[in-house]
C-alpha cells in the first residue's frame, strides 16, 4: 500500500531521494556459471538472509512481510484511518487542500493515508457502483478483498450497497478481507463493525491469499476480487544481463563471509516463475516488432554502446493471480495501483521505490537490499503486462502460441485513468473544491484501474 501524497501532477510515496552510494568494491569468487555483483553494507537486512543464497523475491517478501522483522508487521499501525472525511467543498483550492493534507500529517503518526481513505466514502461508492452496473444480481454478491488495510473500502462499499441496491441484493451479500496482518485484520473488524448489519455479512480471513490452500475448494459462484495498491507490494524477481544480447540470468541475494553485508548473486535461468514471467512479457514485445528486426539492432548496439540490463518481473502478481483463478474461475477483477513513478533512483525496468519515514520526513534508501524492516518498498504497475498475465492465468493466453488472435478469449478487459474510472462510476463534484480544483481526478495522473470480467467462454 502507499501514501497519497502529491507532487506536481504526478504521486509517489516519498518526498526526497538521496544520490546512489558507491558500493563496496569486494566480491566473492564466483563459479563459471554463476557471477556476483558488489555488496552492500546493510547490517540489518542480513537477517532476513540466511547460510544459502535466496531469490529477491524472497528477500523482498521477507522484508515487507517476515512476522518478526516485516515492514508491515513492525509497522501495521501507521495505515491510517481518518477521524472524519474531508470537507472538499469547504476548501478554497489546491493551496487550501494541501496545507489541509499537510496538517493532517503533521498531527498523526501516521506513514500514509490511502486513497480510499482521504476520499471517503466517495472512492469506495465509485468502486461499489462499478461493481452494481456489471454484477449479475439475481445471484448472492460475493465479494473478496485482499490487502484491506483499514476496512474503509469494504464499509465504504457495503454503506453504498446498502444504500442504493434492492434490499435482498444486500441482505444475501458476502464481504470476505484476505488480509496478511493480524493487526491490520482486528483493524479491519473495527472499522465494519461500526454499522452493526454488516457485520454479519463480513469477515477477515487473516491468511496469505498466494497460498491456494487458503482458498478451499474450487468455487464456481460468480464473485468480485478487489485488490487496491497491492501489486506494488508484491514480491518481484530481478533478472540481469551484461549486455543488449547477452541472455538473461536469475539474481539471488546472499551474505558476505563477514557475514555483515549482501551482495546479488548471478545464476542462469532456472527458476519456474521467472521463466513463465518472462516469457509472458517477451509475447507483448515479440508482436510489437519482428524478433530478426529487433536482434540486428540489438547486436549492433551491444557492440557499440554495451551496457548491462536489469528488469524486474512481477513474479508474485503471476503467482497471485495463478492461485485466484484456480479458485475462483468466475471472479471478475477490479484492480488500482500506480503506472509510473517518478524520481526512481533503483537501475532497472519496472524499478522499486525504497521507502521510510523517520522524524515524520520520508526518505529514499539507495537499494532494495538496505530495506531493514522500517522501509517500503514498491513497485510500479505495468497494466499492458498485467492484462497478459490476467489472460494467461485464465487459460486463454498459452505460451508459445499465437497471441495475436481474440477467439475464445475468456476475459473482456479494460484499463483506466483514475480520473477516467471516477467520472463514469464516483461523484466526482464530491471531491471538488471551491475554485473547481479537484485532487482526486487533478493529482492522479499516475494512477490506474484495471477491471477484467470473464466471457461466456468460461466454462
């Protein structure tokens, strides 16, 4: 999850970034199908790696999530919830609301207030009602949402639900939270639970929502998956190249002999995740321009201007979705997360932001690998790659074949602005103040929604 905080027109979760640190120049004898890259003196993330080498995806897990150690498990309380929601009608402008914005932080000791909540109930009603106008209603509505931070959606959309549908449509509904965190879990409990007719209808399932077995059997029920600012927090694998042609190697992270510092650990590819991930982003690029066309160039360019490569795969979305279509093959899906970020200091495709907040300051760190707990870190959404891994976990987009064509394809899809989303489905002129700036469609220009409903080709 992140903070909403603006800057210019675009939002990310930090207000500073430092210059990169040269790393240590030592490295570790490496194999002749293995390389390592320099290490990093970062005392405290060396417990999360232990005696053998492990993926970044499990160092990023461990760092964001480990029960002991975890950012969000340290610091779960600083998902703020709002006392009362943002009189936007009663402030003069821009000026106005970010002094407003700025002062509301100032006062809590909090590290971010997500979207849903600064505009409530406005974000969730505009969701809700997105959810009503494709819904088949003549069946129970059942909805699932994984990462709830505070419970201010699911109320939001139970409130509107309760409000706006046909009695029965209410009465049968079922609100599931997949949430992670215990903390965050009771939080969620609390904040339902103020309208006492859903409580009923609501309930946390405190559990990893990539564990299928979490999910019980096969369901074939129709359902809604809202899952909102949790890719950029999922776990992703790092690859890397020395040069434009050179072939794509596995980076694992591992502890110096001092024991004290990390360094990246090169191997070929191996790895089940990676490869399929890879693959799935190499069909987009394979379409968009010939593969003879593109070697040429490529082989040119390495030899003229060599440089090394690193790209980071969304290797837990792949897993996440993998496991949510296995277990409900019917589930339309309702995404929102970050398209870009600006100010990334990280090398790489598709780089993380590291982020932590100290004395109520937010700071960059220089590398994933000196996240020790306090740091979040999170990556932009690359909804074009998100659409190919949605058709591929659905079974329609297979590897190695023709992806071009649209027969029996088994999601319709769209992606949308955020502005774009709460135009059709919010009240916008809620969020609008005075002067007619309107922050929620303004300052959002980074920011997207991806909604994925399965066709009657679903058997």
């Amino acid at each position: 999850m992140f903070r909403w905080y603006p800057r210019s027109t675009l939002l990310r979760r930090t207000l500073t970034a430092k210059h990169l640190l040269p790393l240590s120049s030592h490295t570790r004898q490496a194999s002749p199908c293995e390389a390592a890259a320099p290490p990093l003196h970062a005392p405290f993330s060396t417990r999360i790696v232990g005696d053998k080498p492990i993926l970044v995806r499990d160092f990023i897990r461990s760092a964001l999530y480990d029960p002991k150690h975890g950012y969000f498990s340290l610091r779960s309380g600083s998902v703020g919830v709002l006392e009362r929601s943002i009189k936007f009608n009663q402030l003069e402008g821009r000026k106005d609301y970010m002094e407003h914005l700025d002062k509301i932080y100032r006062q809590s000791d909090i590290s971010w207030f997500t979207p849903v909540e600064l505009f409530k109930p406005w974000y969730a009603h505009g969701i809700a009602e997105a959810i009503m106008r494709t819904a088949n209603l003549s069946v129970p509505l059942k909805i699932y949402e994984i990462g709830g931070g505070s419970g201010t959606c699911a109320k939001g959309i139970m409130d509107y639900i309760k409000l706006n549908a046909p009695e029965r449509v209410y009465n049968s509904m079922n609100y599931i939270s997949v949430e992670i965190s215990p903390s965050l879990a009771k939080i969620q409990r609390e904040t339902v639970g103020v309208v006492d007719s859903h409580s009923s209808k609501f309930k946390v399932e405190c559990r990893d929502a990539t564990d299928r077995s979490g999910w019980g059997d096969h369901q074939e029920q129709p359902c809604w998956v809202i899952m909102l600012e949790v890719l950029d927090n999922l776990p992703h694998d790092l690859i890397y190249a020395e040069n434009q042609i050179s072939p794509w190697m596995e980076v694992w992270v591992e502890k110096q002999n001092d024991r004290e510092t990390l360094s990246e650990l090169y191997k070929p590819l191996e790895d089940p995740l990676i490869k399929n991930c890879l693959e799935i982003m190499n069909l987009g690029k394979k379409q968009a321009s010939p593969i003879g066309v593109r070697l040429m160039a490529d082989t040119f360019w390495s030899k003229v201007f060599p440089r090394p490569r690193r790209c980071w795969l969304p290797t837990g979305c792949l897993k996440l979705l993998e496991v949510v279509h296995e277990a409900l093959p019917k589930m339309s899906l309702i995404v929102s997360d970050f398209n870009y970020l600006p100010d990334v200091r990280i090398p790489g495709e598709r780089a993380p932001l590291v982020s932590t907040k100290k004395d109520g300051r937010s700071s960059d760190y220089d590398s994933y690998l000196e996240a020790k707990g306090d740091a979040d870190i999170f990556f932009p959404t690359d909804f074009g790659l998100l659409e190919r891994i949605d058709h591929f976990c659905s079974g329609w987009l297979k590897l190695h074949e023709d992806a071009s064509s649209k027969q029996g394809r088994k999601r319709r899809t769209i992606t949308l602005d955020t502005s774009s989303f709460m135009e059709e489905f919010g009240l916008p002129s809620r969020t609008r103040t005075k002067d007619g700036y309107n922050p929620l469609l303004d300052d959002f220009k980074n920011t997207k929604f991806y909604l994925s409903v399965p066709t009657h080709n679903i058997k």
